[in-house]
C-alpha cells in the first residue's frame, strides 16, 4: 500500500492518540471529516491500520 504525506500525518497522529474524531483530525490535517473517514477506511482495508488498541495502566 502506498502511503502519501497526509496518510502519512493521520497515522503518526493516531499512533500518538486514537481517540481523536474525523473533523478533529481533518482539522489537524486539512482536509473534511468525510475524506478522513476515507483515509482511515482504505488505511484500515489496507493493512495500514491494524488495531485500535487501548493501553491500561495497572493497579499498583
């Protein structure tokens, strides 16, 4: 799959934190919530994306 500068953006951002929404993250990249549901969409069927993972902080 080829990844252009924007996929490139969206993942590095997810990567940091994956609970940002579409118009959030469209801001952040500059485009439309419609064409970062899109992205994630092709970016999730491609492979690029293969989880949404929470990390959870044990009880000490």
């Amino acid at each position: 799959m080829k990844l252009d500068r924007l996929d490139s953006r969206l993942l590095s951002i997810l990567q940091t934190n994956n609970r940002h929404g579409t118009e959030e993250l469209g801001q952040m990249v500059g485009l439309s919530a419609t064409a970062v549901q899109r992205r994630l969409k092709r970016l999730r069927e491609g492979g690029a994306i293969e989880a949404d993972v929470s990390i959870v902080k044990p009880k000490t």
